[in-house]
C-alpha cells in the first residue's frame, strides 16, 4: 500500500448506479466541483433494471439525452394478461394501456440499464468531463459537527481505498464485460469497458467534502456507516414470492410475444418483456434463490405457457427477485450525508418503476445542493429532500405491496388484482403524478404561503408542470412546452399574460413588471454573492392574444431584460389560427382573458400559481428560498 493523500472537492458521490449517475449529472451540469467513486471495474452491460417510464424520459429530455436511448429501446405501448387452468385453455383476458397522451410525451420502453448508464456517463462528460473513478471504495466517514451550519465548510471527511488491479479483479469477478462479437458488444461502450488507470492504485486517500451522496445499493456501505436502519414490513422473500429472471433470445408461437404480456395458470404467474435487439426478458416463479438457474427459470415457463411453445437460442442474463421492501430510517444526516435510490428504499421489481424512483431520489437533490454549494440558496432547502422524498418512498413501498399481495408469482396470482392496481395506479407509476406536499418549495395548503389553485385547475401545485402544446410568437412555430424548461439548475416564472391585445388586460401586465422591477426584486436577497439574475431565473411569456393584434415589443421589457423573445414568447390562440394544435389555455384550465403566474422549479415541479396582482407574495415567496 503506498502512502495516502489528500483532497478537497464539494461533493463526493458514492456509487455509480444510475441514482448516482443523475446526481453527477446535474453536477456536472450546474459545474459543482465532484467526484464519483465505485467499487466496480465498469458500468453494467447486462440486465438488471429495463423499465424507462415516461417522467423519466422527460427528465433525461431535459439533459438533452434522452434522444438514442429512446429510439433504440423497445417500446411498451400495452400489455396484455391472459389466464388459464389445468382444465381451460389459455386465453386473453384483458389488455390495458401502458400510455395515453395526458401522461407525456414519451411512453414507456424497456432497455438494458446498462444503456441507460451509457446516456447517463455520456452526458457527465460530455457537460464538464466528469467520470466515475473506478475500483475506489469508501472504507471511513466522518462529520465535524461544529462546521455543519457552515454551507461552504468541508465538514465531512471521507476516507477511501484505490484497489489495486489484483483487488479489482477479484471484487469485480462476477461482472462480465462484453467483448467484440459478443451478443450485447456495442461500440458506444468502448470507454467504459475497463477503469482508467491514474496512479492512485493500491493507495488511500482522504477526502474533504461538503456534501456526500449514497447511492450504493441496498447494501449501502453508506447507510450503515450512518447507523441508520433498514426497515422493512415483515413480509420479505416469502417462497411463493419468488421469481427468476431471464434475458434472452428466443421464438414462440405465443400471440403476445412482441407485448408486455403477464399469464397466469393455476395461480402461478409469469411474464414476458420484449426488449432492445430482439432480447426478450422472461420472468417466472421458482422455488427459491438457488433453484433460479437458466433451465429452471425455462422449465417453469414453459409450464405455464403450455400448450405455447417456447425456444431459448441464447441466454444473456439471469437473476431472481422476491417480495423484499424496505425503507430507511431517514434519508439523510446533518442535512450533508443523504441515501438515494436502492440505499434509501428497495422494493420488488413488478410494476418495473425501481430504476426511475431511484433516478427521480437524485433529481429532486441534485439541483438543491448545487443551489447551496453556489449560494443561491441556504442549507434549509435541503432538508426539503427528505420531506418530499420520504413522502414519494411511502407511497412507493406502500403501492408496491399492494401490488404484490395481487400477484405472487407462485401460488393464488390474481390477473384482475394486477391489471386493476397496475390501471389504477398508471400516473404515479409513470411517475409523471408524483406530487410534493406543503413546504419551503411547494407554496399550497398547509404551508406560509397558498397558491391559487383554482387559477390553473390543470396544473397541480406540487406535481411537475405538464407540457402542452404551444407556439412560438416570433414565426408560429408548435412547441411542446416543456422543452422550454430544460434542466440547468434556474427557476422559471411563467407570466400566463391572458388576452393582451385588451388594453386593461397588457396594463395588468405592466403593473407585474414594474413590481418584479423594484427594486430588481427577485434578487435582492443574492447581493454581494456575485450571482448574475440570469443565472438564477428566467421569466417565460404565454400570452392568449392574436399574433395578428400584438407584436413582442407591446411587452413590459423588463419582461424580457435577460431573454431572447424568440425563446421566451409564446402564444396560444387558437381562435384566430384554427389549424394550431394549440390549447394550452384550455387544457391548464387558464382564463384566456385574464392569465396568471406560475413559478416552476429547476425540477420542474410547481412551487406556486397566483393572480398577476399577486407580485409581492411571489418575490417574497423566492426570498425565502433564495435567503
């Protein structure tokens, strides 16, 4: 072992998972100096998690990586069950959507996680050169709790291990990376198929860190470092529970080979997921964990699938699952060391949402500790991360049982139980209905401050704003709306400026501006911190008048002091141009004559909707999080 060394970072990011990814993404993104370590050798190549739900599309939209990954998956637009006994044929029972408009943009798809890990790894490096240091493990941790109120001291101090080759290899021993002419080979994974060497090898190192993220697995070394528990609810891995999982290349004569597809004989259940270049995932019950082999994973299949056939002609990944939830005892401590993704809460895979409740945990923080580390805002919004999402992973664990208590893979599966809780609960599986409670950052009854509701009926507080079609003012161009909230760290205030070529209605819209004006407001509490305004929010424009009746110059142009009109202006009146597929207006539930604020997260979710008249309670609403 060679002698240890010493550095200073701001955050130190602990597994490289894909929770752990998205967090160094948005660091990288927000240009937070960080460092991400893992144990591992390489990134995943094969199995584990394949489910990209529609929210989380829309996030890695927002990153600007979300284009490959969508078009080379396979797509889920339904899935269908089927039922059958001993003494009646197979047959199709239901069908049920897994995606209607009013979700999003994108639908569901199923790809190889270790895809998913690529765009997430891509777009690190491709924002400031990020990379995850491999073969690193953290073996001490440590906090001055004198120096915690402090945002910009390094209270923690993190000891880690640099394993040397020999170390690596046999840690790393039953992951396999792919070579040329393997099945799942791709050139896009050449940088990621062994660590780079960096001299550090066979050394320690001692880190000094503001903030540490966890987002090493159920085991997390991090979790317990903390002394934090791991609770679960009395009902892990019942046999009847367990299943096997098997990706694969194979032929069928089964009708729904190509459809998300759960069978049911006997009250034994299994399931097929198409996937990514002709693999298709197949789950279905076995005894238990040693009995989870290849051929005992076909064999049990077959017998629920029969009198279908099934042919296996590769193999490429096998594992098993059971009914494990459990959550922990809190989410983070001393508002620096914060769990996310399977650290904070595990699950069973049925309703395939893990992966995306996990990316979504690192989401809701990364953007808040940037915001402290910049100072942009206090430490007090970070403890914002533990309300909102220990509230999402009880209602995660909660929906999770109660889907499981439905379909045991072994023994009384309920194909009505499943089909009605997986309907049911579509939105918030999508994770597009994911919604915040009263708080700091969500302005809504039970909190300081209440948001007029009822101004945008369609555009819950709490929940990310959805995104509706709108155009753009400068040449008429139809715009998905949420594309113009991408994820670079700013608060948007939307100004819903209403019917503005009605002279009383564009002098409302005058009095906002001169309110956000005086004296430039919104930021006042940031001076001295050497923040530009820009850097911090921008302001967006949908106003409800004929491009015909006004032009971007009628505007306050205060409105429009650190903007482009072009990328900032928007209309929906589709009274004037009825062959617009706009409805923004209509579908948000806002009155086209007299409009409203809204002002949006660098998440997305929406903090608060008030009158135009309500100015003052916005800018006082902004200094609290900004003070």
């Amino acid at each position: 072992m060679t002698a240890s060394s010493a550095s200073t970072t701001d955050v130190v990011i602990i597994g490289s998972g894909p929770s752990g990814l998205m967090a160094a993404l948005w660091m990288a993104r927000s240009g937070v100096k960080t460092r991400i370590i893992d144990a591992r050798a390489t990134k995943v190549f094969r199995g584990q998690a394949d489910g990209m739900q529609t929210g989380t599309l829309d996030i890695f939209d927002s990153f600007g990586i979300a284009d490959d990954l969508y078009k080379n998956a396979a797509p889920a637009m339904e899935m269908t069950f089927w039922a059958g006994s001993k003494d009646s044929p197979l047959k199709r029972v239901a069908r049920l959507p897994k995606w209607y408009p009013e979700l999003g943009q994108y639908h569901l798809v199923h790809t190889s996680q270790g895809n998913t890990e690529r765009a997430l790894l891509d777009g690190m490096k491709a924002f400031n050169g990020l990379e995850v240091e491999r073969g690193v493990i953290a073996s001490a941790i440590a906090i001055d709790e004198s120096s915690v109120h402090d945002p910009q001291a390094h209270a923690i101090t993190l000891t880690v291990k640099h394993l040397t080759d020999e170390e690596l290899a046999s840690s790393s021993s039953k992951f396999t990376v792919p070579q040329p002419g393997d099945f799942n080979y791709t050139l896009a994974d050449e940088p990621y198929l062994k660590r780079k060497v960096t001299g550090k090898e066979g050394s320690t190192e001692t880190i000094k860190a503001k903030f540490v993220i966890g987002t090493d697995g159920s085991r997390s070394w991090t979790r317990q470092a903390l002394g934090f528990d791991f609770l679960g609810d009395g009902d892990d891995n019942g046999d009847e529970s367990m299943g096997g999982i098997l990706d694969c290349v194979a032929t069928s004569n089964f009708p729904d080979i190509h459809i998300q597809s759960m069978i049911a004989k006997d009250g034994r259940g299994a399931g097929f997921v198409p996937r990514e270049n002709g693999l298709l995932r197949i789950a279905a019950p076995v005894a238990n964990k040693s009995e989870a082999t290849p051929e005992a994973i076909i064999k049990s299949l077959k017998e629920i699938l029969s009198p279908y056939e099934l042919n296996v002609t590769h193999v490429d990944w096998c594992g098993v699952f059971g009914t494990s939830r459990r959550v922990a005892s809190s989410a983070s401590k001393h508002s620096r060391i914060f769990l996310a993704g399977d650290a904070l809460h595990v699950h069973s895979p049925r309703a395939g949402i893990g992966m995306n409740f996990s990316i979504q945990d690192a989401y809701n923080l990364g953007w808040k500790i940037a915001h402290v580390v910049k100072g942009i805002s206090p430490l007090a919004i970070l403890k914002t991360y533990d309300e909102e999402r220990g509230l999402t992973s009880k209602q995660l664990i909660s929906f999770d049982k109660a889907l499981s208590e439905q379909s045991p893979l072994g023994a009384n599966f309920s194909v009505k139980g499943t089909r009605q809780g997986l309907q049911d609960n579509l939105p918030f599986s999508s994770t597009t209905a994911i919604e915040y409670e009263a708080g700091l950052l969500v302005a809504k009854e039970g909190g300081t401050v209440n948001s007029k509701q009822y101004l945008a009926p369609g555009i819950p507080v709490g929940r990310r704003l959805p995104s509706q079609t709108v155009e753009r003012h400068a040449n008429g161009e139809p715009v998905g709306f949420g594309k113009c909230f991408p994820s670079d760290g700013r608060y948007r205030i939307v100004v819903f400026a209403g019917n503005i070529s009605n002279p009383e209605q564009l002098r409302r819209v005058e009095h906002l501006s001169k309110m956000l004006k005086l004296p430039e407001a919104l930021l006042q509490r940031l001076d001295g911190r050497a923040i530009a305004p820009q850097d911090v929010y921008e302001i967006l424009i949908v106003h409800s008048a004929s491009r015909d009746d006004v032009e971007v110059t009628d505007l306050p142009p205060f409105l429009l002091k650190h903007s482009d009109p072009f990328d900032h202006v928007f209309v929906d009146n589709n009274q004037s141009r009825t062959w617009a597929l706009t409805d923004a207006y209509g579908k948000y539930g806002i009155s086209q004559d007299r409009g409203c604020l809204v002002l949006v997260r660098p998440d997305r979710h929406v903090t608060y909707i008030g009158e135009l008249e309500d100015a003052t309670e916005l800018v006082q609403l902004i200094s609290s999080i900004l003070d």
